[in-house]
C-alpha cells in the first residue's frame, strides 16, 4: 500500500479525514519552503501539497497567481520544487504531492519528470490543466515509476465523466467545490454537499475524495468532512498568511501552524 | 495520409491540437462542440451568417491587383486580399459573427473575449451590438494605455472592458484572465475566442470562420487570372487570418503557402513572437503547440511593433503545417514592417496594419525572387488608421 493510501485508511478507521495542506514552493523565496513545510507538518497536516510556480495559472485566483510571480522572481525551477519534496521526504513520514501545470512537466518529458519525482520520494502528481483524455502517456510513466496520478472532478463533471475519472485517479480525487478559480472564500455552499454527495457513490470502496478550492476555514473543513468527504485541501488561506508575514518568518510560521492545527481539529470525529 | 482538410481528427492536427483545460471546462467544451457540429450543418445557420457578413460586414471583399507595387519590384505579380475593408477594419469580424451566432443559439446572453491591440475586441463588441448581446472584454492594463482609442471604441460599442493586471499584463494574460472568467460564469458564458488557438474546437471553428477568406479568394482569383496563385502570404500571430487564407488550398500542393511571424528586434535579440521560427513544443492556452518558452517550460514574453502578433502560442494547425512543410514560415523584423508599411501607403494608397505588413514585407522580398508571370496574394489582414502614431513614432516623426 502507498504512504498516500495508509494515511486515509488510517484516518478513515478513526473516523478522521486528511487535512491537505498547499503552498506554492519557492514562495516568496526557495530557502523558505522547508521551514514553511515543516510548521503545516506540526500544525497536522496529514499531506503536503508543494506546487510547481507557473507563469500562466489559468486554474488559479489572485492569491496563488502572486504566490507563482514570487516563487518565479526568486528563480524557483520544477527540479528545485521536487527537491523541496524530498527535504520534507527525508526528515517525515507524511506524504507529498506535487502540484503543477503540464507544461513544465511536458518540457522536462513526462517519463523524466516521473523518474525524477519518484527520486525525491514524490508520492503523487496533480496537474490541473491535464483532463483524462489527454493523460495516458502521463498515466503510463507515472505507473512505472509508482507515483500517484491525482485527478480532478468538478460540479460540471457528468457522472458519466466521473466513473472515467475515478478509474485513472490514484492517491485521492481532488473535488473542485464550486465553479471557479482557486481562493479563500466566506462560506461553504449547500452546492458542495450535493456535489460531495453525489460523488461518493462512485469513488468509496475505490478511493479517497478531497475537496479543495474555496476551503479556507475550519468550519469549510468540518462541514465538508461532515458531508462525508475523506479529506479537504486548504491552499490560499495558507499562502495569504505567506504573502502578508514575508518579512517576519519567526510571525508566518507560528501562523501558518496555528491555522493547520485549527483545520486539522476541524476534521476529527470529535470536532 | 488523409487529406489536410480533414483535419483535426479526435480534436488533433497529427499531435498538435488537444484540450488541456482544467476538467471545469471540459463539459463546456463538449456542449461547444456539439452545438457547432449541428449549426455547421443547418442551413438556416448558414443562410444567418452569409447574410451579417454580406450585407452588414461588407463581404465579400475585393481581390486587388496591386499594379504599382508590383512595377515597382519588377517579379511576381502581387494581389491583395482586402481584409482590410471589412467591417471593424479587419478579417475579425468574420469570426465574431460566426462565433456570436452561434452563442445566440446556444442561449447565452454574456460573450467575453480577449484582446491585445484591441481589433478582436473591437470586432467582438460590432457583432454583439448588432446580434443584441452582452459583450465583457478582457485587456491588459499595458494594452489599454497603448491602445486608448480602441478600449474607447469598445466603449462607444457598447461593451466593458475589464483591465487585466496579471503577469505581463499583455494579450496572454487577457486570454488567462477570461478562462479564469469562463470556469467561473460557465452556464451563463459563451468564451469567444479571437484566434486559431485555445483548446479544441475552437483552432477548427475560428479557422472555419476565417476560410471565408480563401474560399473568396480562391473564385476571385480564377476568375482573373483562370488558375490558383503561386504563393499565398499572411501573417501569423494566433494565425487566424493566415489559416483562414491557407485552409482551402491546403489540399493543392501547387500553391505555396508562406506565413509570417514577427521577428520584432530580430530573432537573435530575443525580443520577437516568432513562435513557430524560434520556439519549440509546449502546452498553452489548452493546445499542444510551439510556444516561446524558457527551458523549465515556463511562458515567454514577446516582442512586436505590432500588438496584435503579440503572442507567445500560435494556432495548432499551423505548428501541424510546419512539421510537415506544407507551409513554410519566415519573419519579418520592425524594421521591415514598417518600411512596408510606408511602401504600400505610398505605392498603392493602401494603409495596411502594422499586422499585415509583415506580410507585405515578406511579399515584396518573395516577388523579387519570382517569375513576372507568376502570382502571389497577400492577404491584408486589417487596415492600418490604428497604426498611424507607432509608426511616426518608430520613424521619429512627431506628430
């Protein structure tokens, strides 16, 4: 069994979900991102989720699209980002996930960049602007080198799509909450329990079901677990604290700790 | 090999082509798909757009022999495409009266589009004015300060423009600002997207828009000189225009097919938008393409005297004409377009856009080369009244 797949299992048997947390690597400069890594990871985020920087994020809002412009400014590169990966990999035991646009991954060569991520203790692969259709050479060198493909689902994904979807999704199916770009939001919709709803029935038994975008608060996080989700993936509530403690690292760890540990309260059975 | 015009199959020209979008987007795109696969059918859709583009945009429009032009280089014989006489002052428009017929009816009321100089902007906001539709259009905050008169012209058109203050703040960061638009106003939303890129359908449907060109072209010309030209020549930013001109004779090799980049500062200076001539096989803007792009894949910014070839992609049909040197592509620097610019003005009375005279640059280098009982067309994408203030500037005239 993949570390990816033992952490659900052994949530799920507690009757936790994973708190997934992201923040973009290099931001606001490369040196930053172990110390940043490792207070989410005693905050309790159960997985890390570093993103590659992109200079055209057409599937982010604001927030991340600034995070990509530091990271980028700071020369952050895809191989200095999986090399973050594997400083995590080496001191913990929690897995970690690589988001990232195709192209730099398509310029590095898929099969390249799976080796290389597979190298650095990489446990799985997000690409947003990848749908199914157009993944089966992506698919394939993922597989041979034993990285997870995690593919996303939307609320404009017909059930149809969905049953595709989940067959080539591993690790988790990362939920898109709502219709939109990725960004901290005031509340969580009725919309996003239907949508949880309705996709359960697909993925239990076959694999967990995240859900990111919007998710910012703990009550986003209790509310989606609720709903019977097996994780939430929290993102720009994490990089806004990044962008606004850049100059005080001592005041952005102790924040981005804080939020990890209140998240990860909020996905506990007891919550 | 199947024949080129049969092209894209499964939603690719060879490799080239595909949908990499955010999964979001791609039940919009099957609708998208479908709703084109039965109006391209339906006459009554047919009869709707001959009628906009004959009696409201001006179609069709003249093939020109450029007489002067042509004594003053002592080659090839050099016909124009007027383009520049359509309606909005470009081949635009032929586009965005087929693509906001085809929204109408799909039942969505909110077109948005992007634009960099602003021309498909322009055109976007005469089709939804005259079709009754919303039109919100994105442009880089850079753009609107360098192309004032046309965000007023979207304006007095009756459409919104939305500054875009992302990345470069050019045209790629507009087309990023509207899928960011799209993903999240999608059922209300038709994307109306200005070139022959994106992911699929649209390098097809826009192409299909734009072929009113070549097949225009292609009646006039037989029926001036009773044979197909030798040389077509357009310009290539997204490519449309040039794809629009190239696509009814992909299929007779005997016609060379010649597209024309914008070499900007020159390609060794690295200040271009000469994807095609200088880049290499990316993933952008949801197609597989060439693309201007560092090493680690990440996107480019380009250089052009002309905004409207601004752009770091081109169309997936074009990087598929390429590999297989069914057209050739060159470039043209500043320097050459503006000369251009100046020689058709004066020669023929003809003002052509910055755009287009790459083309012209090219043409009148080609014809020098060529036979005097031989024949090239150039298509003049758009009418160059826009361009008047960056070419006195680039000459240092002031005005």
């Amino acid at each position: 069994m993949s570390d990816m797949a033992e952490v659900f299992q052994k949530l799920k048997a507690q009757g936790d979900g994973a708190l997934i947390g992201y923040v973009t690597g290099g931001d606001p400069k490369p040196e930053f991102t172990p110390r940043i890594s490792e207070a989410l990871i005693k905050g309790g985020v159960d997985i890390l989720e570093l993103g590659i920087p992109f200079s055209d994020p057409i599937a982010d809002g604001p927030t991340i699209q600034a995070a990509s412009v530091r990271a980028l400014q700071a020369g952050t590169t895809p191989q200095m980002v999986l090399g973050m990966a594997g400083e995590v990999k080496k001191k913990h035991r929690v897995p970690v996930v690589i988001l990232t646009y195709f192209n730099p991954v398509f310029r590095m060569g898929v099969e390249r960049f799976f080796r290389l991520a597979k190298s650095f203790g990489v446990d799985g692969v997000v690409v947003p602007d990848l749908p199914v259709e157009e993944a089966e050479a992506y698919r394939e060198a993922a597989k041979s080198c034993g990285v997870d493909t995690v593919f996303l689902a939307a609320p404009s994904t017909s059930n149809e799509r969905l049953r595709k979807i989940v067959e080539c999704t591993s690790g988790f199916l990362y939920v898109v909450s709502h219709f939109g770009v990725t960004g901290a939001r005031e509340a969580l919709e009725g919309s996003t329990v239907q949508l949880i709803q309705r996709f359960l029935p697909y993925t239990s038994g076959r694999v967990p079901l995240a859900v990111g975008f919007g998710v910012s608060k703990p009550e986003h996080a209790k509310g989606i677990i609720e709903a019977g989700a097996d994780g939430v993936i929290v993102g720009s509530a994490f990089v806004n604290i990044v962008r606004e403690h850049q100059s005080d690292v001592g005041r952005m760890l102790e924040e981005l700790e804080a939020l990890a540990r209140k998240l990860k309260e909020a996905t506990k059975s007891h919550a | 090999m199947k024949k080129l015009g049969s092209y894209p199959i499964d939603g690719k020209f060879g490799k080239y082509g595909g949908r990499f979008v955010p999964e979001v987007l791609m039940a919009a795109i099957g609708e998208l798909e479908e709703a084109y696969a039965q109006v391209k059918q339906d006459p009554s859709f047919n009869k709707e757009l001959e009628y906009y583009l004959s009696e409201y945009a001006g179609r069709p429009t003249p093939l020109y022999y450029a007489e002067n032009l042509t004594k003053k280089i002592g080659g090839a014989k050099i016909y124009l495409k007027r383009e520049d006489l359509a309606h909005g002052g470009a081949h635009k428009i032929n586009n965005t009266l087929g693509q906001a017929l085809l929204a109408k009816r799909m039942g969505k009321k909110r077109i948005i589009a992007e634009t960099g100089a602003g021309q498909h902007g322009v055109a976007t906001a005469i089709a939804c004015a005259a079709l009754g539709l919303k039109a919100e259009v994105y442009m880089g905050s850079e753009d609107m300060r360098r192309q004032r008169l046309n965000v007023f012209r979207m304006k007095l058109l009756g459409a919104e423009v939305h500054p875009v203050e992302s990345g470069s703040k050019t045209l790629k960061d507009s087309i990023n600002e509207a899928f960011r638009d799209w993903v999240t106003n999608i059922e209300s939303t038709y994307y109306l997207v200005g070139s022959v890129v994106g992911p699929h359908p649209y390098p097809m449907l826009v192409r299909d828009f734009q072929s009113v060109i070549g097949n225009e072209l292609k009646e006039q010309f037989l029926r001036k000189e009773t044979r197909f030209p030798n040389a077509l020549v357009a310009c290539v930013g997204g490519g449309s225009n040039a794809i629009g001109t190239f696509y009814p004779f992909e299929d007779h090799p005997e016609v060379q097919l010649y597209g024309v980049e914008a070499a900007g500062e020159g390609i060794e200076s690295n200040k271009h938008a000469a994807a095609l001539g200088a880049g290499s096989e990316g993933v952008f803007h949801g197609m597989l393409t060439y693309v201007l792009q560092d090493t680690e894949g990440q996107i480019q910014t380009t250089h052009s005297i002309s905004a409207g070839l601004d752009y770091p992609g081109v169309g997936p049909e074009h990087s598929f004409l390429k590999t297989l040197r069914r057209a050739k592509y060159s470039s043209a620097t500043d320097e050459e377009t503006v000369a251009a610019f100046c020689a058709l003005s004066e020669e023929e009375g003809i003002i052509p856009a910055l755009e287009s005279s790459h083309a012209v640059a090219f043409a009148m280098k080609l014809a020098r080369k060529m036979k005097r009982d031989e024949t090239i067309v150039v298509t003049l994408s758009g009418r160059g009244d826009k361009d008047v203030e960056v070419v006195a500037d680039f000459l240092g005239v002031k005005i």
